[in-house]
C-alpha cells in the first residue's frame, strides 16, 4: 500500500538549489533512513513531505494517502508555553483524553475527594484505564513527571523529549522524525528503537545515530547534489553498496580520463573556430569533460596531521571532589588521575552531573570539597553543547581567521584556515558565506572547527554528535582515532563511543561513579546479563512455600503476592505470543488482510507487555 508518492520536486532558496526533479514512494511499513551534509536540504525535504513546505518545478507533484495521520517530529519543536506537560501530549481529539486529564489532575489534589471519586467512575465508564497507564509510563520512561509543569519551563531538550512522547501516544500511521535520539539518553534510545522495530510502523527519518539506522531502516535513501539515491538494505548494506559505486565511477573516470586528455590535446592543436565541425568538437569535448568531472570523488581526504601541543607528566587530577546542589548530590569523593592519550566516555541518565563534572576538571565551576589539579602544560578544548554565540554578520573564513590564519601541521608544514574549512565540507564558496545564513548543522561543525584550531592537547565533547550529519561524524572519528592528546567524550551515540573510547565514567546517580574498562558495548551486555540474572533470582524467591512453617514475602501483602504470580503467567504469555506474531511476519504465504491485523495485535500485545512489566517491576521493588 503505497503512503506517498513525489514526482519531480525541486526546492531551492534564491540561487541555492536543494534538489531538483526528485522522485520518491514510500510504502505502508517500509522504514527510510535519509542520509546527506548539513546544509543540503534533509530537513526542507522532510518539511515538505510532512506537508509543511510546499514545492517547486514544472509536473511536480506529491500523492499522500487520504486516510492516513501523519506525526510530525520537528527538530526544535515549539508549544504554547503557558501549556501544562500533560495537556501538551493529550490529542484533545482523542475522546479518552478529557478523561485521564480530569482524573490525573484530580490525583494531583487528593483533598478534593468528590472530584477524584467522580474521575474514578468516569476512568470505570470509559474503560480509561489502560490509555492512562500507557500515558504515565511513556512520560516516566522520557524523565516527564511533573505533569502541572509548564512547558515555558522546559529546556529545548526537554521539549523535544516532550514532542516524541506527544508522536508514541497519537499512534500515527506515519511517522517523519528529524533526529528523534538527539537529546534522549542511552536507555531511552534503546527503548525508542525497539519501539520502532515493529512491523507496522511506516518511518522516513533523519538521525546521525548509526546504531539507529542499522537497527530500524530497512533502506537508506543518500540526498547528494540535489539528488535521492536510495540503497535497499540496513545501514551497513548501504555503507557497501556505496563504496561498490564509487569504485566503479572512480574506474570509469579514470578510462574517461585518458580519452579526453586525447581529446584536448587535438583541442588545443586544433586552428579556433577554423570550420563549424571544429567548433562542434571543441563544444561536445567539454561537455564531456563536465560530465566527468562529476564522477570525480567529491569529498577531499579529511586526514589531518595537527601538530601536537606538548604534554607534560602531570596532566589533570581529581582527589576527593564532591558537589551537591541543594539536596542532590552529584559528586560523592570521585578520586582520577588522567594519563597521557587517555580515552574516557562518561555515560549516564540526564541531569545525572555528567555537564557538571566537566565544568569541575576545567576549573569553570569549583567542587564543594576536594581539589583538582590541572597540569602547566595542559590546553583544553571544550565542545560544549550549548555551542558558543558566533557573530551573524561574520563570514565562515573570518570566524576561524579571528582565531588564526595558520595551523602548524607535523614536518614543519602549514595548514590555511581555508583549507581547514574545505576539509571540514566547508567549500571556497561556502565559506564566503555569512554565520546567519548556516544551517543548526553547519553552525556546529564551524563552532568544532574553532575548537581544533586552537590545537589542545586535551580534548572534551560534550554531545558532539547533536544535529552533526553522518558524514561530518566518519570526518570527526577519523580525525579522532589518530588523536596524540587525552579525550573526554559525553554522548549518547552508541557508534560514536565504542569506536573511540577505551574505558568508561558510568554515571550511577546520587554521586556515584563507576569506572568500568570496555567498551559501551560490553558495559551493556554486562548490564543485561546482570539484569537477567536478578530476574531470574527474584523469580526464584517467589516461588510457593513447600512448608507451612516458610515466612511470608516481607513488604507485600497476601494479595500483591498473588497478582505477583498472576503476572508471571501473564507475561510469559504475551511474550509467546509475541514471538508467534513476529515469526509469522517472516512467513512466504503471509497476506496483506492478516500482515494488517497481526501488526495492530502486535501493537496491543507490546502495550500490554510494558503496562504488566512495570507493575510486576514496581511490586518487585518492594518484595
């Protein structure tokens, strides 16, 4: 069943053209992943497939299914800021909605009895229930839980957290997601992108998450030089299927090549304009070169050997450091001495101190007790996220010339600030242009530039990866890999860190941190092991007593213990289910009538499965 249909659409803004004649179909249950440089047109392309920009060209056209919900995920999502957090998820539409509100608000101030026992009958009548649970597990699950607060409160990143959790409860038919990961931490990532997997779910997305791509997209569509390439395959299949093509033009470039120098040596041998044939040639010759040269490879080798700042023997130390803010402790006696090329990732939920204890080892805020040293030889380079404010009215070239004309390279050689930007994708022409004219992307890949222009030796990024395109990240990590100094790495892309760092900082909460050698992805699956195992162990405690003299569960009543067991039972039985419904998606003679009811049942059977699992968690908890 076919969602949308484009047919030679173009777009461009004054002399800049996005994409031209593009055509695109996107199809009931098919999962797209859109790949290109910031600056190039993804996010204008997902706007006018979401309906929110229009199109250019002669015949264009765009065919959108009639019946079918759009959920539109902005990058930076805007709501009235006089608006509640719970208001802000709710589809008024939606006619369980005025329900679970009155009955939220009415928890909120028990001492009202009358109203609460009245939103209670309503939830009874309804039959609410189940739509509220699913409401407040989705907005704990994205750390939203102050359901009165005002969204005008809400940071940029919390608002975003809001808009996703506003698209999972609206259920749309299609979804469009500009960087759905960015300001989410690890574990609500991993869950986003489970929530995604599900057959049904027809997704066109952009995320420099790669993990992400692999792990959802069954094709990769690449927008490059205004136009849509699309690769079949997960984001690994495309990564191939690309290298193949650019192989097979860089030989046909090269065999080109050699029949147009040729060419241009009769060209140049040749009387001007001496008869019409001539001049015919002399014109068809350099056609043929334009065309060539577009086959060149278009990105230059991003390699770059800066020469390293000197660092000494004492490099950075922690000794005994704590902070609190008000009651939360964010720091409790972390104790660290760094090492030359040292490579730390720090991971951990939001708001767990992670910004903080940056700002602590660079002397920008001071610990409550404990000390840090910082070596005399030590030059930091501090990508922050909340970037830094660039002066609008400045040229590209001029931001990075304020900070030097030159960059020392190793062997004695220079590297210009135009040849830095043209490494960093910033083209001669482009970097005439002027900072109010950048995409969020192109911003912050200028504002990373200014960071390794001034060549420390000890470098920290703190969520380098937000709204940086796939390609400037491969760009990034190869210039990383080769890194000489020390590297302090926070983000929540999963690629990004086990690709780079050795050990880890594990943010636990209340001031704990845990320093675990390996990499991200051994920490999880050490996690997950550990996690299995205490379910495992908590299911064996519960198991019934053999003997009359066995003492009961302490902290739950007779009752709890036996909706304990009920939800044994019943969870192990959704999950059967749930694996039937996912093996019969793989099965040759499936229908599209039965593909359409076996998604909504799955649906219903994954909602099911996360309301019984947090009961069961939270009854666990206590037993």
């Amino acid at each position: 069943m076919n969602f949308l249909t484009l047919e030679n659409v173009t777009k461009s803004y004054g002399e800049k053209v996005l994409f031209q004649n593009i055509s695109l179909h996107i199809d009931k249950g098919q999962k797209i992943g859109l790949i290109a440089k910031n600056g190039t047109g993804k996010t204008t392309l997902m706007r006018v497939i979401a309906g929110k920009e229009g199109s250019e060209g002669e015949g264009a056209k765009i065919t959108l299914r009639k019946d079918i919900r759009i959920g539109w995920l902005d990058q930076e999502p805007i709501f009235p800021p006089g608006m509640d957090v719970l208001s802000a998820v709710l589809d008024p539409a939606n006619p369980l909605v005025r329900v679970v509100q009155r009955y939220e608000k009415a928890l909120l101030h028990p001492e009202n009895a009358d109203e609460l026992n009245e939103a209670i009958a309503d939830m009874d009548e309804q039959n609410a229930w189940t739509f509220e649970a699913k409401v407040k597990e989705t907005l704990f699950r994205f750390r939203m839980e102050d359901f009165e607060q005002k969204v005008g409160s809400l940071s940029g990143g919390q608002q975003k957290r809001l808009a996703l959790v506003k698209i999972l409860l609206d259920e749309p038919d299609f979804l469009i997601l500009d960087e759905p990961t960015n300001h989410l931490d690890i574990e609500m990532i991993e869950w986003i992108e489970e929530y995604l997997q599900q057959p049904g779910i027809t997704l066109f997305m952009v995320t420099h998450d790669r993990y992400f791509l692999e792990n959802v997209c069954d094709s990769i569509i690449e927008l490059d030089g205004g136009q849509l390439r699309r690769y079949s395959g997960s984001y690994a299949d495309y990564l191939e299927k690309k290298a193949l093509r650019e192989e097979n033009e860089a030989t046909t470039y090269e065999r080109q090549n050699k029949l147009l120098t040729r060419e241009l040596d009769w060209v140049r041998r040749s009387p001007q304009a001496r008869t019409t044939k001539a001049k015919a040639r002399v014109d068809a010759y350099f056609d043929r070169k334009e065309t060539n040269d577009a086959l060149k490879k278009k990105n230059d080798d991003m390699s770059i050997s800066i020469k390293e700042n000197w660092l000494g023997s004492k490099i950075l130390e922690c000794h005994n450091i704590s902070k609190t803010f008000g009651a939360k402790k964010v720091l409790d006696n972390f104790t660290y001495k760094f090492k030359r090329k040292e490579r730390v990732g720090i991971v951990g939920q939001n708001g767990s101190g992670k910004s903080t204890f940056l700002q602590i080892i660079t002397q920008l805020l001071p610990p409550d007790t404990g000390k840090v040293v910082v070596g005399e030889t030590v030059i930091f380079g501090h990508y922050r996220q909340e970037g830094i404010q660039m002066n609008e009215d400045k040229r590209v070239i001029d931001v990075i010339r304020d900070i030097a004309d030159y960059i020392p390279l190793e062997k004695g050689k220079e590297l210009s600030a135009a040849q830095l930007l043209e490494r960093f994708l910033f083209s001669r022409p482009q970097q005439q242009v002027y900072v109010s004219q950048l995409s969020g992307g192109e911003r912050r890949r200028l504002y990373l530039l200014t960071i390794l222009m001034k060549n420390p030796n000890f470098l920290i990024l703190d969520e380098p990866t937000n709204d940086l395109d796939v390609l400037t990240l491969q760009v990034l990590e190869d210039f990383l890999e080769e890194y000489p100094g020390c590297l302090v790495v926070v983000t929540h892309d999963r690629y990004f860190m086990d690709r780079l760092v050795e050990h880890l900082f594990v943010f636990e909460g209340d001031g704990k941190i845990k320093d675990f050698n390996g990499t991200y992805a051994e920490y999880r699956a050490m996690k997950r092991t550990e996690a299995a195992a205490n379910r495992e162990q908590a299911t064996a405690s519960r198991q019934p007593a053999t003997t009359a003299t066995q003492e009961p569960t302490v902290g739950l009543s007779n009752t709890e213990r036996n909706e304990m067991k009920k939800l044994d039972k019943e969870i192990g039985a959704l999950e059967s289910r749930k694996k039937e419904i996912l093996e019969r998606f793989n099965a040759e003679d499936l229908g599209a009538d039965e593909a359409a009811k076996l998604s909504t049942e799955l649906g219903q059977v994954q909602e099911n499965l996360e309301i019984k699992e947090m009961r069961w968690l939270e009854l666990a908890e206590r037993a």
